[in-house]
C-alpha cells in the first residue's frame, strides 16, 4: 500500500525531542509551541526550580500536555537548587498560569513528588531512543551535564543541544551584588554546568541575549495574536504573554520572546544568522556566568539574528491550530 507506507515513514522519521524548562511564562509558552509541532516526538519534560517553585510548575506543565492530550509524556522533577537564585517575584510569577480559565478546571495534576527525578529521566529517555535526541533547554543546563556526568554514554545519543542562554556582544540581564551586569540569567544561575557543558564540545547551539533581543513581547504581535484568538492556543497564549506585561520593575526589564525563539529553532533554523565561535564561561565573580569569546575556548554554535517578520509569523500560525 503505497500511501499506508508514505505515512509509516513519516510517523518513523519524527524527530525526536527532549525539553528542559524552568517554568517561566516564556518556557510554558514554548512547552505549548512544540506541542503543535506535529513532526517531533516529545520524549520527556524536565522542569527545574530556577525561574519558577516548583510545584506550580510542574502543574502547569501537567496541565498544558492535557490541553493537547499528550498527559502520557512523562515530566521529570528537578531538586537543583542552582547556585545563584532567581529573584524571588519572577518565580512567583507563573502561579497566576494555573488559575487562567483554561486550565484552572482541567483534572488534577499528580502529585508533585510522586514523578520521576529530572536526571533519571534524562538518562532512560537517552539510552532508550531509537535514534539520536534533540534537546531543547530553555532554562539552566544542570540537570543536562549531570546526566552526562552519572551516564556519560547518553553522549552519542545526543543530537544537538539548543540551549537560550549566554549574552556574547551584548550586555547581560543580570542585575545583582557582586556582579557586573555582563552575564544572562540561564547561565548565571548555575555557571559551573556551563562551563561543563561548554568543555563537553556536543553539537551545542547557543540562542543568547545577542538575538533575543530583537524579538520583545509587543503590542503589535499580540493585538495580531487577539485577532486570531477564535483558535483556542492562541487565546490561551494571548494570556500567558498578557500576565508578563507588568514585568517588574517594568522601566528596567522588558520581556521577551527568549524561549520562544530558541524553540522555534527546532523548527524553522533557516531563518536564523548561526556563527560558530570559542568560547568560554566565566565562574567566578564581578562577572559569574559571563559567556566569552575567547580563541582558548571551546567550539560552540550561537546564533546572532534571525528574520524577525518570519519569526512572529511562524508563531501566529502554530498558534492557529
Ligand atoms: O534570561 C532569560 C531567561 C529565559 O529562559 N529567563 C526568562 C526566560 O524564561 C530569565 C529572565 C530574565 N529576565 C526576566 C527573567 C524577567 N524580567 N522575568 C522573569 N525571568
Ligand atoms: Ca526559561
């Protein structure tokens, strides 16, 4: 049956795909963009305790595979603590997620404790994929490089890793004691998995401040969003985008597309300047986190633009499913 075969190879060639979050807006925005990525299979979630506490988190995660009838992928839970906190009011944030109308009533996520750890996770998926894996990490690299540190064979399952984080020509968006502004947040909060990660030399595509940058949350992009808000996604976004709005303190810190468009990557990477540079992390202070261009580092990819109309377009249509 030569159509019957034609849809096996499809169904056979999905990509396969693991995602680490941290549970901001952003990253339950982009767990609901890769959900309607029809040509990728989802492995497994893991969600760490940085920009988020977890056990909203975790529901929310819970709660957006529901949305899509996917509650049979399994999410990991992170213990990581990180070694610099996030402020405390950006992880409260996303609590207010679990009382939007679309989800508030949905059947109740399980308890917390009862799920899998983030690295075991990591590691069974890994060794059990039938083809190598992709990951997307839109939050810090812990729980990735302590995988690799406990199973150092998930390497060769690995097919790339896309990670948002560092700021390489631009200035950082950390704002704390004994720093000096140069490092972004996702590497700041564990700079030593970092610099691991860096000195594993995996096939490592960095999305950094340096590109996030040009794509903010704006009004025009969600007044297009409004528009289309007939389709039940792009509702459900409009509010989750809407809630981030009144970043505090909002004459300092603008909210982007940062996960978004790292995710997107997995999609639509043609659109995208890529460069590949050396590179270090910084461990120590006035600059902890700090990502470097330096001819003794390491090979890495990072991306420095991207075709923005084709960006926000691409995220309206996803959204209209
Ligand atoms: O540094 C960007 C990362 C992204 O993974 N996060 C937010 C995105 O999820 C940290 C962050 C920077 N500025 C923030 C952040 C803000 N104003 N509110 C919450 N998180
Ligand atoms: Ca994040």
């Amino acid at each position: 049956m030569h159509c019957g075969s034609t849809v096996f190879i499809r169904y056979i060639m999905k990509e396969l795909i693991f995602m680490e979050h941290d549970g901001g807006i952003d990253d339950l925005l982009s767990q609901l963009l890769l959900l309607t990525m029809d040509n990728k299979e989802i492995l497994g979630i893991n969600v760490t305790p940085a920009d988020c506490y977890i056990e909203p988190a975790l529901e929310s995660s819970y709660k957006i595979l529901q949305l899509f009838d996917r509650a049979d992928i399994p999410i990991g839970r992170s213990d990581f603590n990180g070694v610099n906190a996030f402020p405390n009011d950006w992880r409260a944030g996303p609590e207010i997620v679990n009382v939007l109308p679309m989800i508030i009533n949905l059947p109740e996520a399980p308890d917390p404790y009862s799920l899998p750890n983030a690295i075991d996770l990591l590691v069974e998926k890994l060794l059990s994929a039938k083809d190598k894996v992709n990951i997307i990490i839109t939050g810090p690299c812990s729980n990735l490089v302590q995988a690799i540190e406990k199973e150092p064979n998930i390497k060769s399952k690995i097919k790339k890793v896309i990670w948002m984080g560092g700021a390489f020509r631009t200035q950082g968006n950390v704002q704390t004691y004994q720093h000096n502004g140069t490092a972004e947040w996702n590497v700041f909060w564990d700079p030593i998995s970092a610099a691991k990660l860096f000195s594993f030399e995996l096939p490592l595509v960095l999305i950094p401040l340096d590109v996030t940058n040009h794509v903010p949350v704006n009004k025009a992009f969600l007044s297009k969003l409004a528009y289309q808000q007939q389709y039940p996604m792009s509702n459900f976004a409009g509010q989750l985008w809407a809630s981030t709005v009144d970043t505090i303190p909002s004459y300092h810190y603008v909210y982007f597309m940062w996960d978004v468009l790292a995710t997107s990557f997995l999609d639509i990477a043609d659109e995208f300047v890529v460069e590949e540079v050396l590179a270090t992390v910084s461990t120590r202070p006035p600059n902890a986190g700090q990502t470097l261009l330096d001819e003794n580092g390491y090979k890495i990819k990072i991306a420095t633009d991207v075709n923005k109309a084709a960006f926000y377009d691409y995220v309206l249509e996803r959204f209209r499913r």
